[in-house]
C-alpha cells in the first residue's frame, strides 16, 4: 500500500497559479493510477485529473486547459499544475493513488487551495 502526502496549496488572486505536489511512499509506485480529486464546502468529492501508469491523462470538462497532471515516477510524486484559477476551484485538493488489479486504493490528508476574486 502507497502513502501519500499533498503539499502546494495556498491562497491565490484569481488568475493566479499554483502548483500542487503528491508525494508517495511505500509501494512501487510507477504501477499506480494517480488521481486528483477536490471537495469544496457543502459539495461532494469531485474528479479533476487521470493520469495511467502509461502517461495518459484525462481531466473535468471544467478544467481542461487550465490544468496539467504529470507524474515523476523516479520522485515518486505526482503534480497538478493549476492555472488561470477561478474562485469555484476554490477546494481541499487531494491525491488519490489506485491498483485495480489488487483492489488497493490510498488517499492523501489533503490540501486547501483557495482562489480569492
């Protein structure tokens, strides 16, 4: 099992940009699937970005072109690169690394970004 740690967050003006990091530890973790989800108040847990262990990556309609995931499999991390940020992605951002094959799931404690207007 993969332990994760976020890191990046902040508070930014809108337009403004922030790099978020996922450090993970204990596994091999080039095999994951790494995912960023976000979870503002009152709303529920929402997908942001994919990337496979293969490099490919997929993202929310409402952050495509703003946003780039990236993965360093020699650092272990994983990283979401956010520009142009608007209010509404204003969230706790977290990492989530998954092994379908072996029904394992882990979770990071999250990060708070905060996107001022």
């Amino acid at each position: 099992q993969v332990q994760l740690v976020e890191s990046g967050g902040g508070l930014v003006q809108a337009g403004g940009s922030l790099r978020l990091s996922c450090a993970a530890s204990g596994s091999i973790f080039s095999i994951y699937i790494m995912y960023w989800y976000r979870q503002a108040p009152g709303k529920q847990r929402e997908l942001v970005a994919t990337i496979t262990s293969g490099g490919s990556t997929n993202y929310v309609d409402s952050v495509k072109g703003r946003f780039t995931i990236s993965r360093d499999n020699a650092k272990n991390t994983v990283y979401l690169q956010m520009n142009s940020l608007k209010p509404e992605d204003t969230a706790v951002y977290y990492c989530n690394a998954r092994l379908p094959s072996h029904g394992l799931s882990s979770w990071g404690q999250g990060t708070q970004v905060t996107v001022s207007s």
